[in-house]
C-alpha cells in the first residue's frame, strides 16, 4: 500500500516561501508552483507519494543552469527530520536554501550552526536571509577543520539518484569517518536510515 501525505495550499509554506526572488551574480531565487497531483516522497518521512490538493507555491535555488535546491515538501519535512537528530556543535554542508538552518532553530540540543558552502555568490545571496549562523566559504573535500564539530551534515549534491552520486555518497562518509571519527555523520540522498534519518523505509 502507498504511504501518501496529503498538502493543500491553503496551509503548506516553508522558510523560503517568503524569500525575496533576487539573484546575486550567477546564483537566483526563482518561485514556481506545483499543481494539483501525486509526486514522489521516495521514502522520506516513510511516505511514497504526497498528493497537492490545490497548488503549493516552490522556491527554489540556481547557479547558473543548475538547479541546487528546492523547497518541495520532501526536502523540507525532510530536513527537520534530519534537524531533531543534530547535537552540539553542528556543521552542514551545502548552504542551498538555507532551510537547515531554520530546522536546526528549535532544536535546543545544538548549541551552534555553520555552513560550509564552495560558491560565493550563493553565500552572498542567501546568508543575509538566514537566522544566525556562520556561514564559512570552502570546499567539502578540502576543509580541514571538521574534528571541531559533534554533528556533521553533509547535502552537497543535487538532483536525481546516480550510482556515481551514491559512490560519492559513501566516499563523503568514509572521509568523516577518518577526519571526525567522534561525531555524527548525516548525508542527505543515501537510502539507509542509519545516515539519513530523512528516510525510512516502507515496513
Ligand atoms: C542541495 S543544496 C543544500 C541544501 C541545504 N541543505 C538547505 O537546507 O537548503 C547543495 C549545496 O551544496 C553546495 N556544494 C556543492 N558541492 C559542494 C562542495 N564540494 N563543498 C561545499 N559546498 C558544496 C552547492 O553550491 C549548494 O549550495
């Protein structure tokens, strides 16, 4: 039996919802709405589908042509499901739309937030719309300082699920691993709970 969540218009919004549509070189806030229909929630929350009852406005995230980031209901349920399990000090990787950051608001087990995000002018066009937090400008597979955090998530990667992109995945966990040996290691995009308490798999 399919696991469906049901959202309607006239209650769904997200952080972003109220975004500014401004673009900063390369990097743009665009808004669009998805219509009434199933789309797929591929396991996050436990559900398979959501079905939009009327039309849900989305915002969403681009560099140039690439779509980073989108507020759709997987990633923003998602993304608070991944915020509760945060302790301490907590580093996400991958700034996009910033919605971590807001998830990670009301969890009071986290005593700090930063961001490491590798594009300039992502940084600038969504650090300043964001609850306090700090947001540090480098590349994933080169940072250097991860042992100073207890909680590590990383969302680097966009789009859909690639056997390359999921070799990469693990790749990203191995380096933790050996770099942060004592935190925790969350990854957004790998179907295992365990890394990715996003997602849970029908029973
Ligand atoms: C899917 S978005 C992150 C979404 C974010 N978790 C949120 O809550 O909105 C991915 C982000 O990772 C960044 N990124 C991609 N590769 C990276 C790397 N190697 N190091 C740091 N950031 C990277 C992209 O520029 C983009 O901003």
């Amino acid at each position: 039996l399919a696991r469906t969540l049901t959202v309607s218009g006239a209650s769904w919004s997200t952080p972003a919802t109220s975004f500014p549509l401004r673009s900063y070189g390369r990097a743009r806030i665009t808004r669009t709405y998805y219509g009434k229909g199933a789309y797929h929630m591929d396991g996050i929350g436990g559900y398979d589908y959501y079905e939009v009852k009327d039309s849900i406005p989305i915002t969403s995230l681009r560099l140039g042509g690439v779509e980073w980031m989108v507020d759709d209901p997987p990633h923003w349920l998602g993304l608070q499901l991944i915020a509760r399990e945060c302790r301490g000090r907590v580093l996400c990787v991958g700034l996009g739309l910033g919605l971590i950051v807001f998830a990670l608001r009301g969890n009071s087990a986290v005593s700090e937030v930063a961001v490491l995000e590798k594009e300039e002018e992502i940084i600038r066009l969504i650090a300043p719309l964001l609850p306090p937090c700090k947001v540090l400008r480098g590349d994933f597979w080169r940072f250097a300082r991860f042992h100073e955090y207890d909680t590590i998530f990383v969302d680097i990667w966009s789009g859909y699920e690639t056997r390359p992109k999921v070799l990469e995945m693990k790749r990203a966990l191995a380096l933790l691993r050996e770099r942060a040996p004592h935190a925790a290691a969350y990854l957004w995009g790998l179907r295992d709970p365990l890394f990715n308490p996003a997602y849970r798999p029908a029973p």
